[in-house]
C-alpha cells in the first residue's frame, strides 16, 4: 500500500515511474529466510522493486490513475478482510477460554 500511495502522490510529477512490488520475488525471499529472526524484514529486503514502463505521457510520467486507485481499493478491501478475520478468530478463542 506503500507504494500505491506513493505513486498516487507523484502522478503529477515529471518523470516519475511508477513502482510496484514483486510478490513472488518476496514470496521467494521470505522462504529462503526460514528460520532466521529477520526474516521479515530481509525479505522485504531482497524483494524487487519493479518500475512500470506503461506509456508514459508527455512529461514522461508512467503513473495510471485508474490502476492504482483500483489497486489501492483492491488492497484496502484485503487488508479489511483480514482484519475481520483475525478478529473473528480472537473472538472465537475469548469465547472458549471464558467458557461462554
């Protein structure tokens, strides 16, 4: 989401490329770090920043606004949903160890 927000906050800005993440890239690192107290963070670390190289318009810009508000939605509805989730589970465990 980062990296959505930041290429929302440059879409005016000449010559800026838009970036995007490599999740199978990070998906790679972070299964190589097995084990390893930081793994997190180095495989963030490792994973590849791509640089989208749509037609850019006359200022050289690359970003699309359509995408990445659809993207921004995209993740914002992920992120939600997880959180429902992980709730719904803590809720679930509050429930069983109040014996309810």
């Amino acid at each position: 989401m980062e990296m959505i927000s930041g290429n929302l906050a440059n879409a005016d800005t000449p010559g800026y490329r838009a970036q995007d993440l490599d999740f199978q890239a990070t998906l790679e690192a972070m299964a190589s770090d097995k084990g390893k107290s930081s793994r997190t963070v180095n495989a963030v670390e490792e994973a590849r920043t791509i640089y989208r190289t749509v037609s850019p318009a006359l200022d050289e810009n690359t970003v699309d606004m359509a995408r990445e508000q659809a993207a921004f939605a995209d993740a914002s509805l992920r992120y939600e949903a997880a959180l429902r989730f992980v709730d719904g589970r803590i809720s679930g465990l509050m429930t069983a160890i109040r014996g309810q």
